[in-house]
C-alpha cells in the first residue's frame, strides 16, 4: 500500500501527526553494526520542531526508542522496530478544518480516495512523518561510515536568494553553523531575513537543497528499470512539500552542447579507483550506474500550504467559503528538510549496496 521503501534494506512506516507515535520498522540492517543511540538522536534534533524562530514553535523531543533488532549495543540482522511518541499536539488547532479542503493539500484527495480523512495537521499526509525515514536514514549511514561513503546535504536556495550551483566553491562544514543550514553565512543571512519577513506577514516560501554524496563506490544501480537516478528520484520525489529533482547539470545542461558536457575519462593516481573523469557533468552517475565521482543531486520544495491569512476554498458539499489556518507551521520547511534528503539518499545508497553483487558489507 505505498508504505514501505527499498528492497534489501526497507523501511516501512506508520503513525499519523496527532496520534500516539511515529514510528517504523527496518528490515535488511546488516548485523554486527554499532548503533550508536547519540547519533541516531542528534539526527533526529536537526529535523524537529522549535528548534529556532525559523521554524514552528510546536516543541517536542522527539526522542527514539528502539523495540527490537539490537543486542548489546549492536544490530542484529532482525528487523528494528522504532517509534518516536507524540507529545505536544494541539488538536482542537485544527476543529474549524473538520468540513474543508485546505488548498495544496493532501485533504481533498485524502478524502475522496478513502472516504474518511484525519483532519488533525494532515495525518498520515503530515511532514511530522518523516521522523521515521530519519530514524532509517541514520541507521543507514552507520553503515555507509565503515564504507567511507559521507552524505552531506545543504539548503542552496530560498526564494529568489541562491548560492551558485557549484558545490565545490563552498566549505560543506559550515552548513550546521546557521539555523538555514547554509555553508554560505552571508547568503543565509539574507535567506533568514527573507524567511522571517515572509512569517511576519502569514505567509510561506520555498526552496532548493542540494546533496552531495561521497565515497559511493562505481557499480550501484541498476541499467534498466531501477537506475540509480531514478531510485534517488523516487526518494526525494516522495518527501512532502516536493515539486522537483534534478541530478549532475540537470535542466542547466540543456542550454549547452555534447562537446561541452561530456565527461572525458583519464587515468586516476588512486589505485582504488584507475579511471577518473576529467570533470562531472554526469553527477556521478552513467547509465543509471555509479561511475565513482561524487554524486549530487537538487531538490526543489514548494512554499508551505499551511498560510496562517484567510484563503477562499470549499467545504465537503462543494460550497465555496473562506478560512484562516490556526497552529503552529514552519513558514519555509528547508532547514528542517536538510536531514530528511540525507535521509533518504543514505537509505538509497545503502540498499543500492546490499542489492550489488559486487559489493558485500
């Protein structure tokens, strides 16, 4: 029924936003890894609510418990069943949503699929959801880290302030320095400043984060139906509040010509690795297969849905009315999303692995 992700290391989800909890359960985790509770955590508090005036000022801990699948500190190969519990819900917020269909949101469909819909903050359509794909994503790098394979992912646009499309010009380790998870300190600044504004005034902006993925080994993917591409784009197409993927050059490309884009091969000075590309248009990845450059990918998110100003939409009957939104809504959802496109790149990335022949962890 659309709940369940990947193939050899899958993760399945379940909990709605004003319910009981969050949670999951991931299964194909090689054993013997070290799971390392801090980590899983610390990836969890970059994507929680109330973490800066950015953001919705909903507060909860977000705080994972694991309910099976390790043993003393390490996995086991079994399934590793999870949930995050829901805290800090104000439900009556949405009371005066129960008979309408807010605009750009999951409500209409919802409804009209299944005949019934949890009007509470979405449901299960909520980006409170993707507190499980960052539970798996983080027991995915675990994994990828004894690989050598880092995944860092960076908010490079907000509105019409953006950074240029070439990741090298900046320093990645900067990115967590600023609560727009930026790596350029100027450039967020302008983005929070443009971020506050747009709060101030009820309204919601949009973005783009890019990804950047390194020490991916050439051979993951598959050259038909399962391209590696087309996997990521599948991940990152599937997160709320996402309208686009692009990967290598992208939509950029176009405007230029094969002699330009090209990615000539040369010979490497790593013996790991004895043929290089002399650049990489190609985004790491050929023929649906990775070529061992670093792959890096931009996902563009839409302005929020939620607007706390009055919209003109209808009721159930199909009446037309107004409304104002009430709560607590992230008036651009980008700094919290960073984690959540790592997330689902390392989950891509380490099913990738296990589904290789050529690889074994």
């Amino acid at each position: 029924m659309g709940n369940t992700f990947g193939q050899q290391f899958t993760l399945t989800t379940f909990g709605e936003s004003h319910g009981a909890a969050i949670g999951g359960v991931v299964d194909g985790m090689p054993a013997g890894i070290e799971i390392d509770m801090d980590f899983i955590q610390s990836e969890l508090n970059r994507r929680r609510p109330g973490q800066s005036k950015l953001t919705t000022s909903r507060q909860e801990p977000d705080q994972v418990e694991l309910l099976s699948g390790v043993f003393e500190g390490r996995s086991t190969g079994c399934p590793i069943g999870f949930i995050v519990r829901n805290q800090n819900q104000h439900s009556q917020d949405y009371e005066n949503l129960r008979p309408l269909f807010r605009p750009s949101h999951a409500d209409f469909t919802y409804d009209y699929k299944y005949g019934t819909r949890d009007h509470r903050g979405g449901g299960r359509s909520s980006a409170r959801i993707t507190i499980s794909r960052v539970v798996a994503g983080a027991l995915a790098k675990l994994v990828l880290r004894q690989q050598g394979i880092t995944i860092q992912a960076y908010t490079s646009q907000v509105g019409t302030i953006a950074l240029e499309r070439d990741y090298h010009l900046y320093d990645l380790s900067q990115t967590e320095t600023n609560a727009v998870r930026c790596p350029d300190a100027e450039k967020a600044a302008q983005m929070a400043s443009l971020i506050e504004q747009v709060k101030s005034e009820g309204d919601t902006i949009g973005g783009v984060i890019t990804c950047v993925v390194k020490g991916c080994p050439p051979g993951l993917g598959e050259p038909e139906f399962s391209k590696l591409h087309a996997l990521l784009g599948s991940a990152m197409l599937s997160i709320n509040a996402v309208k686009g993927f692009e990967y290598g050059e992208g939509f950029a490309g176009v405007s230029q010509r094969g002699s330009q884009q090209n990615d000539i091969f040369r010979p490497s000075a790593d013996p790991s690795l004895p043929i290089t590309t002399a650049t990489n248009h190609s985004g790491g990845i050929q023929g649906g297969i990775s070529n061992g450059q670093d792959i890096y990918f931009r996902v563009a998110f839409k302005p929020v849905a939620t607007l706390l100003k009055e919209q003109l939409t209808v009721d159930k009957e199909g009446h037309a009315t107004t409304f104002i939104a009430h709560g607590r809504h992230d008036p651009c959802v980008l700094p919290r999303a960073v984690p959540v496109v790592e997330a689902m790149a390392a989950i891509v990335i380490l099913d990738s692995l296990l589904c290789s022949k050529t690889y074994k962890i």
